[in-house]
C-alpha cells in the first residue's frame, strides 16, 4: 500500500499530470461553476445598481424638503433674543 502511494504521490508531482489534471478536471469545473453563479452575480449587480439609486434619490429628496420647508423652529416677537436682553 505505501508503495502505491509512493507512485501516485511521484506522478502527480510531474508536470505531465499537473496539465492534465488542469485541462480535464479544473477547465471543466469552472465552466459549470461559472455557468451556475453567472445569473446571481447579474442579480446581485442590478440589485446594487437599484439601491445606490433609491439612496441617492431619497438624499435628493430630502435636499429638496430641507431647501422647501421654512425653519421649524420660529420665535415669537416677545421672545426674540434682542428682547430678551432688556
């Protein structure tokens, strides 16, 4: 047994077998990976795209609110800080 794991140990190790385990086991391999995750990689994108667009939209409307509405807090006349000194 040790010396079938000798063997198998000393032909992987060559460059002959390296290639081959690349072109038959890992090319294959990635094409169904790639083929698998190629639409959830699209979906997360679009769905990044969309929520970089709802936040900036929300900030712009918000700019806009802020620019529109008047101040919240007003003093009355009597209250004014000029007044308040005498």
């Amino acid at each position: 047994m040790d010396q079938l794991w000798k063997s198998c140990s000393q032909y992987f190790q060559t460059d002959d077998a390296k290639r081959q385990m690349k072109s038959a086991v890992l090319n294959p391999l990635g094409g169904i990976l790639y083929e698998e995750f190629y639409i959830y990689v699209w979906i997360i994108c679009f769905y990044h795209v969309f929520l970089i667009l709802l936040v900036f939209s929300i900030f712009l409307l918000l700019l806009r609110q802020i620019k529109t509405t008047p101040s919240i807090v007003t003093l009355p006349h009597s209250m004014a800080p000029c007044a308040m000194m005498i």
